[in-house]
C-alpha cells in the first residue's frame, strides 16, 4: 500500500474484510477526541493532538491493529488480555472476527489522551 493521502483513502486501499473495522475504529476515535485533527504518519492514519499522536490504527494481511501511547496500553492491559486480544507496548491486535470491543476502544483513547496531556 502506498502511503495514503487521508483516513478515507487507507479505508479504501485496505483488504475488503478489514474496512469495516477500520470505518468502526475512524468513528469511535473521532467522537471520543474530538478535539484531535486527523492526520496520516508513518503511512497509518492517526489522530493528533498537540503534535502528539494519541490514537492510530492499520489493517494488515491477518490482522487490524489499534496505536496508543504505552501508557494508554499498559493502563488496560488487564482489560485487553480479559478480552482475548493480543498487545504490545503500544498496540491492541484484533481481527474481523474477533474486533476489539467498542468500550474498550473509548476507554484507551482516553487514557491515550490523558497520557499525552500530561
């Protein structure tokens, strides 16, 4: 995938299977931060506020993932595991078939948020 123009033109080039995930993770992250601008970095789209980004996410060949800050990931990781899914340091994985669940989405991009803060 070449690096895309906007959120709009990742969702589009993304694997068929993943855009609806992508759609669901665009509108969360947009009503919970609303204060963030979108932006594309490191060739995933994002959301930044203050020059910092918060909040990302990138579909890959099996998997989607969502990009916080570690604070944000290490805050839920009791939460995350509980849920079934996979992380890192900085990410929550999930797939189509078993996406990360809506609340949890709201709850580390507000923990993102509040970590960049300060």
């Amino acid at each position: 995938m070449t690096t895309p123009a906007d959120h709009d033109a990742y969702i589009a080039a993304a694997p068929e299977a993943f855009r609806p995930s992508l759609t669901r993770l665009r509108t969360i992250l947009s009503r919970v931060l609303p204060e963030a601008e979108e932006i594309v970095a490191y060739d995933m789209p994002g959301f930044s506020i203050g020059g910092s980004v918060v909040a990302s996410y990138a579909a890959f060949s099996r998997q989607c993932g969502l990009y916080l800050l570690p604070e944000a990931v290490a805050e839920h990781a009791e939460e995350i595991a509980a849920s079934g899914l996979r992380s890192t340091k900085t990410g929550v994985t999930f797939s189509p078939s078993r996406p990360i669940p809506d609340d949890l989405v709201e709850r580390l991009a507000r923990s993102s948020r509040d970590a960049a803060a300060g």
